[in-house]
C-alpha cells in the first residue's frame, strides 16, 4: 500500500467519523473536493447571489424534465450555481442570511473576507467569515454556524463557540470557566435549557471533570444572589436558596446524556 493511499484512507477515516457519512460517500467527496482556501469577500457572494440565474429544479432534485414536483411548479428553496464556490449548487437564502449573520446593525461589511474551508460536490460547503464558521446549504433554505474548532462540522450549541468536544480539548478549566459563565447568564431565568445543560456536562465527562463539581458550577451559578456579593447569608431564606442548589444538583447529577450525535452535514 502506498503511502498516498494510506493518507487518503486515513483522511477517509476521519472524515467519516466526524460526518456521520457512509464510508464510500466519504470517499466521493474527497475526489471532488476543491482547493481549500479560496479566498473571496462577502460582497462579490452577495453579487453574484443578486444575478445568477436560478435553476428550474424547484425541488432540489437536479433534473427538470421527468420531475413530477418540478413540473408541477414546487416550492422548493430558490438555487442557482455559484461559480465563486467552485460550481456548487447553493440556495440564494443560505447566501444571503450569511451576509446578515455576520453583519451589525448597520448592515453587513461586503469588503469582509470569506475564506473556502471546504468544498465539495458531495454536499458539503463550508466557510470562515470574520473568525466565525457556517454550512451554507446546498439544498434548503437554511444556514447553519459551526463549531469554531478547524474542519468540525458540528453546529455552535446556543452561540457558544464550541462544540463539546473542542471545549473539552481546551481543558478542564475551560470548561468550567464557559459553564459558570453561561450559568450566571440564567439567574433569574425560569425555565432550564436541559439542552445546554447536558452540553457542559458532556464537555465535562470528556474534559475528565467529576459530573457533580460541573453540576454545582451551574447550579450555584444561577442561583447566586446578585445583589449580595459575599453570599448569600444564614437566613431563613438562604436555607431555602441553599437547598434548591442543591436539589439542582443532585438533578443534573442524575441527568440522562445521549450518545455525542452527529454532525450537522447535509
């Protein structure tokens, strides 16, 4: 075996366990994957998006005659073929909900570079704008932004930069640090995000840190009492905070974690 093919299986392999794909897809798409680092700007993206003409496959399915939806007049997402991304069929909305995701409130910078992570006819387009990474859709009328750890294809959980497995290559106290930080950021906050929660204590079990040190960091962190910086007192009252920390505790402790999941490819 060669030392080219080995690296190719190797890539293959990893791709493969980070996408969720079936090995031969995989394959596929590392045939057909583009240079990466293509640098471009948002405002010639935008341009384009503005005049290329759209596909009259209305359903997405590649083919106008003989397509019963297609024939029909479907609804499918608006899409046409972007020769700045290689020639990769994208859908208008996915483009330009890029240009607002990483735009202010006076409009999104056009001179903002977009650089080309990954590209590829078996569906997955990847790109870095601005320090933040997005999947824009090949398909649907959707746009979806990325874990900030390089070539992950897995979604930022609630704006948080990372997925729960780069948070946790970070270190245990990384970890703690972004969990006390969002917990302090739902003081007050009447419904729990179990969503978030089993993150930080994904990113934990990961990171190597005990389930119940992770559970107290949150749950004392939203239960803090903001106006009374050295605690929260021996009252009546602080009994009963004290008890629902640690009522938050033993909740979380016993909380059920599902497998990791996989990527957010298309």
């Amino acid at each position: 075996m060669t030392k080219r093919h080995t690296t190719r299986s190797q890539k293959a392999r990893v791709l493969q366990d980070s996408s969720g794909m079936p090995y031969t897809q995989v394959l596929r798409t590392l045939d057909t994957e583009q240079p990466a680092e293509q640098r471009l700007t948002l405002g010639m993206l935008v341009a384009e998006c503005a005049t290329r003409p759209s596909l009259q496959d209305s359903c997405g399915c590649g083919e106008y005659e003989g397509c019963e939806e297609c024939e029909g007049g479907g609804t499918g997402p608006e899409r046409y073929v972007s020769a700045l991304l290689g020639g990769v069929t994208v859908t208008r909305y996915s483009v330009l909900k890029l240009a607002g995701a990483v735009g202010n409130r006076w409009g999104a910078n056009l001179e903002e570079q977009v650089v080309v992570e990954r590209l590829s006819e078996g569906g997955i387009v990847t790109v870095r704008v601005g320090g933040r990474r997005f999947l824009v859709s090949v398909s649907q009328a959707d746009l979806l932004e990325l874990c900030g750890g390089p070539g992950c294809l897995f979604g930022r959980p609630g704006g948080l930069p990372l997925c729960a497995r780069h948070l946790a290559q970070e270190g245990a106290e990384a970890v703690l640090d972004l969990a006390r930080e969002w917990a302090f950021g739902q003081c007050g906050v009447e419904h729990r995000n179990d969503q978030l929660e089993r993150y930080f204590l994904r990113a934990a079990r990961m990171a190597g840190i005990p389930r119940e040190q992770v559970a107290r960091v949150i749950a004392e962190g939203r239960n803090r009492d903001p106006e009374g910086p050295e605690g929260m007192g021996w009252d009546d009252e602080a009994a009963e905070a004290r008890a629902e920390i640690e009522a938050d505790v033993q909740r979380l402790v016993g909380m059920e974690l599902p497998e990791y999941g996989h990527p957010a490819v298309p």
